[in-house]
C-alpha cells in the first residue's frame, strides 16, 4: 500500500528510449545507453527524496538477447562498471541494491559483481533499489512453478498448500512489496513481459519523454498525479 502521504511506496520503472535518444542526435545507440545510466543515478538518489522506499528498474529483458552483439556486450560492461561506480555512493546513502532475473546467462564475473553488491549493501534502510536483468515475467513464473514443483516432488510441499502467497514467495521479488506505481517511459504503451504477476493493482503511467531525458522534476510530477488517483482493488469506493 502507498505511504499515507500519497506517495508510492514501490515505483517500477521500464526505462524505454535510450537508443533512440541517441539516434535522434546521430549518436550511437551505446551512448544513450551510458546516458541512461547517468539517468539512473539522479532518479535513485530523488526516489529516496521523494519518500519511495523501493524503486525498481527494467534494465535488460530476457528478449534483449536478440539484439545486435556489439549492443548486448555494451550493455553488460555498462552494467559492471556501474556497480563498481556506485558502490560507494550506495552505501553511504544506505541504499540496498538488488536484482531480479536469471543470473545464469549472464557472464561470471557480472554475477560475483552483483553478488558482491548485494552482501555489501544488505544492511541499508533508506531505499531498496532492485535492478532487473536478463528478466521476464514469464520466465520469472516458469522458475518459480519449476521451483515449487521441486519441493513437491521432495515432499517438502502438497500441491493443495500453494496458494497465492507460497507463488509470490518463491518468484525474484519475494523481498519487495508489490509495485504501487508503474512507469513507462518514451512513449510506448505496452508492459513488456515485466512484473506481470505483482504489478496486478499496480497504477500505470506513460509518459512520452526518453529515459535520458526522464528527470527528478517529471519523476515528482508522476508522483503528484498518482496522489490523486482512487485505488479500490477492486471493491467500491466508500
């Protein structure tokens, strides 16, 4: 549930727009990626200003595979080198980082990073900022239904014990409440396979600005609109 104030408590974020970002000034699309990481670090320090507690971010897709080598291989060294960027930062901000996703495809030495990171800032409070890399809400599910099958099969679990909350804890977001807001930038309306089963009462927004451009200002005017909104989940406003 949203703090009282109106403000979210979990905002999820599926950072759209960098490519074309750079495209549109004749740039490579590396650069609006580099641009988009500098981006992330200015909306991770306003979330925590802003009141969120938990701020999550759709940084890599389990489709994203698809695209060209030269583009993936960018993506995942600008991974890398943020982690060790901001390591520092983070911590003395007291901001935890996590991530979501398959780990396996990734390259070993992303995977200690992310490892390393996570013991490192396990004890922060201030704000849970959760990265989501080689994720999909699909592939989330079948992990998880795969994992709960495990136990039954091991006599760990009966089938008739599942139920919603045993589902919601063995997906990637057990430590995370479920999103209040969802953000789409760069004009695209769709959700992209992401938080499909937790973002079920999430409030939506698109908004057409590019991720490089997405600043704290337009962050806390998103914000200001979702205040006003009525969430009844599905009951009749009193």
């Amino acid at each position: 549930m949203p703090e009282e104030s109106g403000t979210p408590r979990h905002v999820a974020i599926i950072m759209d727009g960098n490519g074309r970002w750079a495209t549109n000034k004749g740039w490579p699309r590396l650069v609006g990626h580099r641009k988009g990481a500098e981006r992330v670090k200015a909306i991770v320090r306003a979330s925590s200003d802003l009141g969120i507690r938990y701020l999550t971010v759709y940084a890599f897709s389990t489709e994203n595979w698809k695209r060209s080598t030269e583009e993936v291989l960018g993506l995942m060294k600008l991974f890398a080198r943020y982690i060790q960027r901001e390591a520092e930062a983070l911590s003395k901000e007291n901001v935890r980082m996590c991530f979501i996703g398959d780990r396996t495809r990734l390259d070993p030495k992303l995977q200690d990073l992310m490892a390393w990171i996570e013991t490192r800032t396990a004890n922060n409070t201030r704000l849970t900022f959760t990265i989501a890399i080689n994720y999909g809400g699909r592939d989330e599910l079948v992990r998880a239904a795969r994992g709960l099958a495990e136990r039954v099969a091991a006599g760990e679990l009966k089938p008739e014990d599942i139920d919603e909350a045993t589902l919601d804890g063995a997906l990637d977001t057990g430590h995370l409440p479920a999103p209040d807001l969802v953000i789409r930038t760069s004009g695209e309306t769709r959700v992209s396979n992401f938080l499909l089963w937790q973002a079920a009462y999430a409030e939506y927004e698109f908004t057409p600005v590019l991720w490089p451009d997405f600043t704290p200002e337009v962050l806390a005017e998103i914000l200001s609109r979702f205040s006003g909104r009525d969430r009844r989940y599905g009951g009749v406003k009193k």
